[in-house]
C-alpha cells in the first residue's frame, strides 16, 4: 500500500497542474517580497540621509520656521539655566551638527531658560565674608555690595539683603538674585571713656553699657545667678580718667552680694565728676 502512495505521488509531482502551482507559488512569494523591501526603502528612506544643520543661538520662536526646509524634526526635551546666556535659544541638540542622519529624524534640544529656576536662601548670617562669597556663587548667585558696619566680629557676616530687604534663610530666591551684604569690620577706631560700673545690678551695667554703645563680655557670680541683690564688685577693664577703650567693645563684670566686696571697690568718684563736667561742658 505504501509503495502505491508513493507512486501516485511521484506521478503528480511530475503532472502540469503541479509545476503551474508551484510556479505561481515562487511569483508570489517574489512579488510579496518586492513589494516589502520597496515599501521599506520608502518609508525609511533608504540610502537618503540630510546633514544636521547647527541649531546654536536659534530661539524657540523661529525653531519651526529653521527646519520648515531641511526634512527634519525637532523636539525640546529640557531647558538650562545660564545666566550670561540669552533666554530661549537652544544650546545644545543630539545628533550635533554636520551629522548624516535619515530624512525626518527628530534632533533633541536643549534651551536656556526663560524664567530662573527658585531656590531656597542660604543662610550667610554669622559666616565669614569669604564662606559667604563662595556659597553664593555655589547656589547661582551674584554678590552685591558689600557695606562695612562697626562690629566686634570682624569679617562676619551681620545681615543678608535683597534690593535693601533682609531675607531671611530658607526663603524662595531665584538664581541669579544679586545678594548684599553686610559685614562687620571690627571694633571701632573711635575709643571712648570706660564707664564706671562698680555697685550696679546687672540690668543698670547693661543699660549703662548699651548707652555708652559698649556690651557685657564675660560675667563672673560669686553667688546663685538666680539671686536680684548682686552688684559689680569688679570690672575689667577698669573706670580711671585714663583708660580707654574701643567703641562697639567689652567689659567684663563680676557680682556679689557680699557687702565687705562692695565696701572694698575702688574709689570712682574723681571719674564721676569728671564725666559731670563733660556733660556739662
């Protein structure tokens, strides 16, 4: 029975009605491919490539109008902020220029921002003028003026100011924001009488010394800090008509409430009446 099959088989293998099908079979696997590789070839224009043109300095609004004519397609997919850069234009693209590419291939864009991009205030107050300097470059910003105060912290800086606006740190800033500063330059060169202190309470001291603008520096207790009844006992420097000091400095004070301390205080009376006669001359 096999054979037989194989015979019949063999026999229509050999017939006209087979090699006409096979025939039209192989002409249409042949046109079929044709028509995909042809098909191919013009939807990805093949062996038809354009040069990339240089899209350096071109601003957003004439993007369309740069490429109408050179079969090519753009599209912006992130923008930079450069401060000494114009606002808008592209700065950089992939594929970059003078590269082949196919016909209808999209270049990638980079521009420069329109509007700055908001950051937080660093905080500069208490820093040197160098740190200061060189964080507000390392944020994107630019250093102002600079104005030099009266300050027993030289080189520090007291206030940070926008337009004449303290700012505090942590507030909304754009980049690129110009930031004044203003820093102390140390004790003053003008030096003044050292006030006599001996006898008062801490609030008198301290209210004698900001009107002489003068501050407490160090403060020595013999006895509970908590107490209202100490009295100066001891100040360095000390009040004679020779002593002077720096205007914007310190004086350090020492309290008790030990009356032999107190009875023992120098005698300041000479100083006090020579202040008299300065406020009455």
């Amino acid at each position: 029975m096999p054979l037989v099959m194989f015979k019949e088989l063999l026999q229509f293998i050999k017939s006209k009605t087979f090699l006409i099908h096979l025939s039209i079979y192989l002409v249409s696997v042949f046109l079929i491919c044709w028509l995909i590789i042809s098909w191919l070839g013009r939807t990805t224009n093949h062996n038809e490539t354009v040069v990339v043109p240089d899209f350096s300095g071109i601003s957003i609004k004439e993007l369309d109008q740069f490429v109408a004519d050179k079969n090519l397609r753009y599209l912006v997919i992130d923008s930079l902020y450069d401060l000494k850069a114009k606002k808008g234009v592209v700065v950089k693209q992939e594929p970059e220029a003078n590269a082949e590419v196919k016909e209808g291939r999209t270049i990638y864009l980079y521009v420069t921002s329109v509007l700055p991009p908001s950051i937080q205030m660093p905080k500069l107050v208490d820093r040197s003028l160098r740190q200061a300097a060189a964080m507000i470059t390392t944020f994107g910003l630019r250093l102002g003026k600079t104005k030099f105060v009266a300050d027993q912290c030289a080189n520090c800086v007291l206030e940070q100011l926008v337009k004449g606006r303290k700012i505090a740190a942590g507030e909304k800033i754009e980049k690129g924001t110009i930031i004044d500063l203003i820093v102390g330059k140390g004790l003053s060169e003008e030096e003044i009488d050292v006030p006599c202190l001996y006898g008062l309470t801490r609030k008198e001291a301290l209210l004698k010394l900001t009107e002489a603008s003068l501050s407490i520096g160090a403060v020595s207790f013999d006895f509970a800090k908590d107490s209202v009844n100490g009295k100066v006992y001891r100040q360095i420097p000390n009040c004679s008509k020779d002593t002077k000091i720096n205007m914007g400095g310190t004086i350090d004070l020492y309290f008790t409430n030990d009356k032999n301390k107190l009875s023992s205080v120098p005698d300041t009376s000479s100083v006090k009446n020579n202040d008299d006669e300065n406020f009455d001359e």
